[in-house]
C-alpha cells in the first residue's frame, strides 16, 4: 500500500514538473511550482522523511511560491515598444 502511494506522488509530481515546464502564462508557471514542492513534500512524507517533508513543504511550496507570485506581480506582462 505504501509503495503504491509513494508511485502515486511521484508520478503526480513528474506531471506537475512537465506542466510548469510546458505552460505558457507566468503567474501559472508559478502556481504549478508550488503544487510540484507540495507534492515532493508530500512524497517525502510517504517515504519516512517527515521532518524533510515538513521543510520542503515550507520551502518549496510555501515561501518560494510566494516570492514567485511577487516578483510576478511587480513585473510587466507585455513590453511597450
């Protein structure tokens, strides 16, 4: 049952890396991100790594999405020439 949940997460994480790799839209890219360290943390957690689970949580997903979606938000979309 364990493995089976381990290749679940790992499988959903590889997607969401080939997503935010493949997206178009900024703002998006960054949201996949966060779900792909959400996922990593997740898989983390599955195999008995909690406490590392618990820092990419924080990390990957938590603060790096954040300061993504910022540095977005204060850039322009489209250049005026």
């Amino acid at each position: 049952m364990n493995e089976a949940i381990t290749a679940l997460f790992f499988l959903l994480a590889l997607v969401a890396a080939i997503a935010a790799l493949t997206v178009r839209d900024l703002l998006a890219a960054a949201v996949i991100l966060s779900a792909f360290g959400f996922l990593v943390a997740l898989l983390y957690a599955a195999l008995g790594a909690v406490d590392v689970g618990f820092n990419e949580a924080v990390l990957g997903a938590g603060v790096t999405g954040v300061l993504f979606i910022v540095a977005i938000r204060y850039t322009q979309r489209r250049s005026i020439d």
